[in-house]
C-alpha cells in the first residue's frame, strides 16, 4: 500500500521543548505551535489512512516541503524562485519539518517512527505552501554475497 497526502499551509518546524515553572517545579512542554502542527499532520494522514490499520513494518518516506514565496519579493525573484532557481534556505530547517511530520503521523499511519528505514525529501518554493508526503513499504534489500 503507498499511502499520498498534502499537510496544507506554510510548513512549521518541531518547536524544542520549553521550561516552565507548575507550582513551583520546572516542567518540560511542546510549543503550541508545534502541537497545532503536529495536530493538522495527524488530521490529513488520519483523512489519507481512510481507517485502514496501523502500518507495523518498516516504511520509506518522501516528503516534498513547499514554502510560500516572501511577498516582499520582486515579481522577477517570485517568478525565479516559483521556477526551481532559487531555493529556500531560510527556516523552518528540513530535518525539524521532517520531526514534526513523523511525530504527526505517529499512531495514525505507524505505530512508530522508528519504522522509518529511508526518507528523501526536498524543500521548494510554491505558490501553494504544504508538505506532500508520501509512504510506501520498505523494498527488500539485496542479500550480499
């Protein structure tokens, strides 16, 4: 089974944990806007999984992450960057966006991330922002000899 959806919106990095203080004792806790993301990541594949049950074997993960383009930008670098000429090197980074689509995903499409053997995954511009994820099984590796 190769299971495809888009997360929609501008692509939101994983927060790292905060401190803060609960009646007098530090307590560790997620960035709302991690835990929105991570919520709407769990949304989409849950919509894509349609009910079908948890995946339990080892999985290959593509991700396709769109940036909107900055609207303070000239139109010739909107068009450039909208043409592959430019590329996004400013946050959220790559390996945080791919953090918090995991954890999204976890007890929805996997039991858990760990199942994940093999990612490629790319960050581009867009005039529509999203991550397009797409999770197929692992192929079996050739035996060595």
């Amino acid at each position: 089974m190769i299971l495809q959806f888009i997360v929609p919106g501008q692509p939101v990095g994983k927060g790292r944990p905060r401190v803060g203080k609960v009646g007098g004792f530090s307590r560790l806790y997620t960035p709302e806007k991690t835990v929105s993301y991570e919520s709407l990541v769990g949304y989409s594949a849950a919509q894509a999984m349609a009910g079908r049950p948890l995946l339990l074997e080892a999985v290959t993960v593509g991700m396709e992450i769109r940036l909107a383009v900055p609207a303070s930008w000239s139109k010739k670098k909107q068009a450039a960057a909208l043409a592959g000429a430019i590329h996004p090197t400013t946050k959220p980074d790559i390996d945080n966006v791919e953090k918090a689509i995991f954890d999204g995903m976890n007890g929805v499409v996997w039991k858990d991330d760990v199942q994940v053997v093999s990612v490629v995954k790319a960050k581009r511009y867009s005039d529509t922002p999203g991550v397009e994820v797409t999770v197929a099984p692992a192929a079996p590796e050739a035996a060595y000899s």
